[in-house]
C-alpha cells in the first residue's frame, strides 16, 4: 500500500494565486472567434463571447498576458485603439495571417475588468521601439496632462487602467521571433527599454525574457537585468504520444526552477540586489499534436494530458518560493481547455484540473512525503534533443502530490495525479497531530487515458465527486489509474 504523509507544520512557503494565470494571443481562434466574436448571437454588445465568459470565470485566473506571444514582436499597439472603423488591416508576420485590429489594448482591459483579472502586458522589442513601449506605459496608466494619457481619455477611458505587469520582449532568443537578438544585445535593449518605462510609471513590475531556466541565455539575461525586474520568465511546453512521456515530462518544470532559483540567488548575492526577483512561469502546456505547424494549434486534449497539466500545478506549488505567476498557454481554441464553435463550446479535459486546483488549493504549501511505487523510462532511439530531455531523470512517483493547507490549519487539500496507466493505487494518507473531520474526493478520469471530450460526447472526461470515510488521522482511500484527484480535508484539534 502506498503512502502519503502530512506534518502541518512542515511548510515550504505561501502559494501565489498567480500561478492559475491565463494568457491570450492574437494567434489562429484564439481572440477572433474564441474570447472575441463581433455579430455572434452568444456574444454581448461588446463583441466577448459570454459563453466563453461563463466558462473562464471558475477558472479564477489573477492574472491575463497578452497579446503574444510569438504575435507580440511585430505588434505595434497604435494599431488597435481609437475607432474600430479607422484601425488598420495589417499582414500578420509571426503565424502567417492578417491582423483585424479589431481587439486592442481597450478591448483588453475592459475584458481583464469584466473577468476581474490583473492585466500583464507583454511589449514588442522585435520591430517596436522603447519610445514606443514607452508611450504603451502613459496610455495605460499616466494620469497627467500629457499625450498618451490624453488620448486614452479621448478615446472614453477617463480613469488610468494600472497596468502592473510589463513584460520586456517575448522569446527574444528564437530564431522564429521577429527581431530576435543575442543574449548580450537582449540587455542591452532591455535596459533601455525598462529605463524609460520605469521613468514613466515606477510603480509597474519588469518581466525579462528567459528561455527554459537552466541554459546560459538566462544566465547572462539574470547577470544583466535582474537590478532592473522582479520577474524572469520560463518558457515550456511537453507532450508526447508515449503515454508515460507525456505525464512525466512536466519535471523538466522541477529542473528549470531549481536551476533557475539557484541563478538568481547568485545574482543577486553578487550583485548586491536587494529587491526579490522571481520566476514567471508566463507560457507552459502541453503542445505537441500541432507542434510545427504556423497556424491553428487547435490541440484536442485527452486525458494523459489533464494529468500532465495537474503534475505541472503540482511543480508550482512546490516551488511557490521562486515561481509567483505561471500563465497557462492559451485559454480558447488555441492549444486552450476550452474550444468554440459558432453554436457553442465544450470544455476540454485540462480544463478540469485547472478549475479544481484552482478553486481548491489553499494558502500555504507543504514537504508532503510520498512513497509509492516507481517507475523507470525506457531509452528512447529518437535522437532530437526534445525526445532526449528527460535523459536522466527517474525513476519516476507513480504518485505526484502537492499539498496545501489554509492558515488556520482546518483545510488540508492534497492533490494526487496517479499517473499508472493500469492499476489503482491504494493509498493511506497518514496526518502528524491533526485528525479528520469530514473529507471529499472530486476525480477527474476517463474510461481510458485516450479519452477526449467533444461536441457529440462533452463529458467523457469529467469530474466525479465522492465523500470519504474518516477515522482519526488517517485516511485510506484508493486512486483511480490515470486520474487526478483532488482530496479536501476538514480537521479538527
């Protein structure tokens, strides 16, 4: 029998709410006809879908990044405020398409509003221009008598919309990003850049590009740039069609933090840099049935990929001492746990761990001890360097936990992604000083791990709910094979 531990008071840190963060980019379905469908029966008079609305809203994102993203580096915001009628049609370089500029900045807060979501701003520093960047700044939040400010007046917005979050440049280092530079010239840019939109409103938060967290890109980026943001940001998408491969890639999340975290504590302690610089996790998925390709993306998910998902939210809690925003890529259609048709949506099958650790994980991550069996990769004869990452990782938990209590110490939430493919796990959950009250289980599963949801059958992966049988300070309950489960305890003194 496997066995999961809990001591109360054996705490890694406070969980950030911003790691359930979304992101939107102006790429295939995502905006148009995803979030944004002018004319559209199901949308409002402002062109959002409400279904769309109806759907995110339990997801409880803190934070939305747009609009790129790949899209960002040859956006140039002008384009898309003022009238919709005057706005330009341009050619689309980064997914081969063309630009409507119907859904701006404007659009954009006032749908971050209507979520009741933090607004994070990714600028372009592929063809824009720090002036540029810059002017982005004033319009959204100056509040003097000047131009940019002015003209977001002019344009109906009379309040400052205090955009916190600014992220320098997206995948600077791809040869795939419009505008892509050096790690050296990366800085370079980038100093300029952070100088004047920090000039212009010291209140806002620097994000700089990162690549995977542990390559030297980073490295000089951090050494260069660190004294200048609070946030670097980590990039990573898994999957494979190897069902094992699939659930455990998301480790490469365990690795890039760690590595990561150690950079910037040397930088920092170097430097002398007083002020925290964290990680965020600002694009991360799983993409690889439309990897490649330059349009769409339209990935449809099974259920080995809702656990990969849950085994990613997992790393994030367990890391919540360095990675404070991680942004799920992307949030409708495009590689998204929600997809659209003009009728209607149905929810893809990551939608239901994000909506379950969101809505369930609690204040304050805990050093859970799990011993369960184990499991060792075969090699793999594929040579390409993304087949080789998980050369030396394992053996592997069949079990992943994280677990997370409230300040008070009277919830506990474990969340448990069994990742057998064949055999439930039956499993003690043993606390240290604490005893159970009442207990639930929400499970998400499927007849089996290829099991995708769809318009003719939505519910074939879904969310079952179950009490649980309680005794003292143990628990015994048992895990579906290939299943994520979310187990919320009450306790009592």
């Amino acid at each position: 029998m496997a066995r999961i531990k809990v001591d109360l008071d054996r705490t890694l840190g406070e969980v950030d709410r911003r790691i359930f963060g979304g992101f939107i980019e102006h790429l295939g379905r995502c905006i148009y006809g995803g979030i944004y469908e002018e004319g559209s029966p199901l949308s409002d008079e402002r062109g959002f879908r409400r279904d769309v609305l109806e759907a995110l809203k339990p997801l409880r994102m803190p934070v939305l990044r747009w609009p790129g993203g790949n899209f960002v580096s040859n956006y140039h915001w002008q384009d898309g405020i003022g009238p919709k009628e005057k706005r330009p049609r341009r050619i689309e370089l980064a997914w081969h398409s063309e630009e409507s500029n119907r859904f701006g900045t404007d659009e954009y807060i006032q749908y971050c509003r209507t979520l009741g979501v933090e607004p994070y701003i990714c600028v372009n520093m592929g063809s824009g221009t720090m002036d540029e960047a810059q002017a982005w700044v004033e319009y959204c939040n100056g509040t003097g008598n000047t131009y940019w400010a002015n003209l977001r007046r002019a344009n109906g917005h009379s309040e400052p919309y205090n955009v916190k979050y600014w992220g320098l440049g997206n995948e600077m280092y791809g040869a795939w990003q419009i505008g892509a530079l050096s790690a050296e010239d990366y800085v370079k840019k980038a100093i300029e850049f952070a100088k004047v939109m920090k000039l212009t409103d010291p209140s806002i938060q620097l994000v700089s590009c990162g690549q995977n967290g542990w390559n030297d890109w980073d490295r000089i980026v951090l050494e260069g740039l660190a004294r200048y943001v609070d946030f670097h940001s980590i990039h990573l998408y898994t999957g494979s069609p190897d069902y094992y491969r699939n659930v455990f890639e998301p480790h490469l999340a365990d690795k890039a933090l760690r590595i990561c975290q150690a950079l910037i504590e040397q930088v920092r302690y170097n430097q002398r840099i007083a002020h925290p610089v964290y990680v965020a996790y600002d694009e991360w998925n799983v993409w690889y049935r439309q990897r490649g390709r330059t349009s769409g993306l339209e990935e449809r998910y099974d259920l080995s990929d809702a656990l990969a998902v849950a085994t990613y939210l997992n790393v994030f809690v367990r890391h919540c001492q360095i990675v404070r925003i991680a942004n799920l890529a992307q949030m409708v259609n495009v590689i998204a746990p929600i997809f659209t048709s003009q009728e209607g949506l149905f929810l893809q099958t990551i939608y239901h761990p994000l909506r379950l650790y969101a809505e369930h994980v609690q204040e304050i991550a805990l050093d859970v001890h799990v011993d369960c069996e184990r499991f060792e990769l075969p090699p793999t004869d594929d040579p390409t360097p993304r087949a080789q990452r998980l050369q030396g990782f394992g053996p592997f938990d069949l079990l992943d936990v994280s677990a997370t209590r409230d300040a008070d110490g009277q919830t506990l939430t474990l969340a448990v992604v069994n990742r057998d493919r064949a055999q439930a796990i039956q499993t003690t959950v043993q606390l240290t000083d604490a005893h159970v009250t009442h207990g639930i289980a929400y499970v998400v599963d499927g007849p089996s791990p290829n099991a995708v949801n769809s318009f003719e059958q939505p519910k074939q992966v879904d969310v079952h709910s179950q009490s649980l049988e309680v005794s003292g300070s143990s628990v015994v309950h048992t895990f579906p094979a290939h299943s994520v489960t979310v187990l919320r305890l009450e306790l009592g003194a």
